[in-house]
C-alpha cells in the first residue's frame, strides 16, 4: 500500500489486526509503534496507478493533515511514537511542501520528551538540554533539516544543526549531508557554516558518503575556476558568501574544500578506497591549476 501510494486501503490493516487479535486473543497481533510509522510514511505519496480511482480515504498528495490524525489516533491508543515516527511525520510534511508543519512536527516531540521527562520516576524537572533523546531521534531532526533546505530556509536549518547538538542528539552521516546539501545549493554558497558541519564530521569521525563527496568535489572545482559570481535568473549573484569586497577569485575557498573532504576521508575504514579517493581528491586539484599546500601533502 505504501508504495502504490493508497493510504485508504492500508487504514483497513489495523482493523483486520484488531478483529484478528480478538479472535485469537493474541494480543501481540495489535497495531504497534511499527505499524503506526508505517502508516504515517504512506501519507501523501503518488498512487502508482493514475488510471485507478484514488480511495478517498488516502487524501491529498498535498496534505499533511491525515498524518497528524494517525499521530494523536496511535497515541490514544497507549502507543507512544519514537524518533522513526516523527521522522516519517515530518517527511510527509516536506513532500507536502509545508515546511511550518514539518517545525510543528518536532515541537510535539520535544513537548513529548519534556511531558515524559516529568513523568518518569525519581527525577526532577529539568531543562530540554538534559532530555535524554528518543530512540533514533536524530532522524527526526536530520528530516526536519532536510525539510528547511527542500523549502529554501536555509537559516532554519542551520539553527536546527545547532540545537540538536545542545539538546544531546548526535547529527548522523546523513544529517550532516542534508546540511550540507542545503548549503551548496543557497546562493551564495555558505562556505562559513559548510566548515562548521565539516569540522564537526572531522571531530566526530563520520565519513561523507558517496553523494556527499561528489557534491563537494563538485563545489571545489567550479569554486577554483576563480569565478567570484555566476548567473541565476538572469540576475549576476555573488557564488559564495565570506568574499572580502576586493577579492577577484575562490581560489582560498577552493582549497579549503579540497582539504577539508581529504581529511574526512581520511575516517573511511575501507583503507583502499580511502586511499583512492584521497588521491583522486589531490590529483583533481592538481589538475585544475591549484597548488596544494603544506597541510595538503
């Protein structure tokens, strides 16, 4: 059902799981969190089939409304979501193109984390900072992240790299991929934040993956043809953003680049393709016109 984009027919699961249950009294045949998420992540996904008529039940492929429905509808039955079920609330948001939803969703799950928090036994009120995360929360924030850059905010989601660190959850491979994706594509170019999200890479020992290290060595190469703007729209824009006034070229910031993904390379464990790409990543510079520095070698 998910694939074929039909929520309406897959609603009718958890009532066969139910009835089921209850006439075998088995009560682990029960919709759980798995269920749930998954009925979520059907949410607002293109029907396969354009010639069959669409259940009415699945709603827009534009409306983000039924997933907040099986939210509330899970929780009142005694299940409490995790970080997988608001990454795939807040997912359906993104492919909804509402981005304000898509905030709103991990509101309600830091409000669930303060509510439980407050709840639990032995334990004093204490800030959000001192929460401990939710199972596979970071997913939540890395969609959250994804959602800010699909809509263009770029600042949002740089703020949101930040604040998931201060609340104690860990930016995964793929949070700090979707950052950076976000941060290549604004014009400019965040050169300033992109160091940061490639300094925290470097100091938490995660590698960039394989769509991470073309976008990249991508960036690198059209930075060292030393071109200072380019046109979008018809409308001449400056290509990065920590230009000085009087700089002619991107050559400082090329560099920073290339030396940048060598080092988080450098984490990759699979030692021969560490050491190819390394050597690609310093033959391309080379290539290009551009001396590598001390550093470098």
């Amino acid at each position: 059902c998910k694939v074929a984009g039909e929520l309406g027919a897959a609603l009718d699961v958890p009532e066969l799981m139910i009835s089921q249950s209850e006439a075998t009294g088995d009560k682990k045949l029960l919709p759980d969190q798995r269920t749930y998420t998954t009925l979520i992540s059907t949410v607002a996904r293109k029907s396969i089939d354009n010639q069959e008529t669409r259940d009415i039940r699945s709603g827009g492929e534009k409306d983000p409304d039924m997933a907040f429905a099986l939210l509330n509808r899970m929780k009142h039955e005694g299940i409490v979501p995790n970080g997988v079920t608001y990454s795939a609330l807040i997912d359906v948001c993104r492919r909804c193109n509402r981005v304000d939803m898509a905030l709103n969703g991990l509101r309600t799950m830091l409000k669930q984390k303060a509510k439980t928090n407050l709840a639990s036994e032995n334990t004093t009120a204490r800030p959000i900072y001192h929460h401990k995360p939710l199972q596979n929360e970071a997913g939540a924030w890395t969609a959250a992240i994804n959602a800010c850059g699909k809509a263009g905010r770029t600042d949002t989601a740089i703020r949101l790299f930040r604040t998931m660190q201060k609340v104690g959850v860990k930016p995964s491979s793929w949070t700090c991929a979707c950052l950076s994706d976000c941060l290549l594509k604004s014009t400019p170019i965040r050169i300033k934040e992109l160091e940061e999200v490639l300094q925290y890479m470097k100091g938490a020992g995660l590698v960039p993956s394989e769509v991470m290290y073309t976008s990249l060595m991508g960036v690198a190469l059209e930075l060292s043809q030393k071109e200072t703007r380019i046109t979008k729209d018809g409308l001449q824009v400056q290509l990065i953003d920590n230009l000085s006034i009087d700089s002619e070229d991107t050559t400082t910031e090329a560099i920073f680049l290339f030396k940048q993904l060598m080092r988080s390379l450098l984490m990759q464990t699979e030692k021969e393709d560490m050491i190819l790409k390394v050597f690609l990543v310093f033959q391309e510079m080379k290539n290009v016109g551009m001396l590598p520095d001390v550093a470098m070698y």
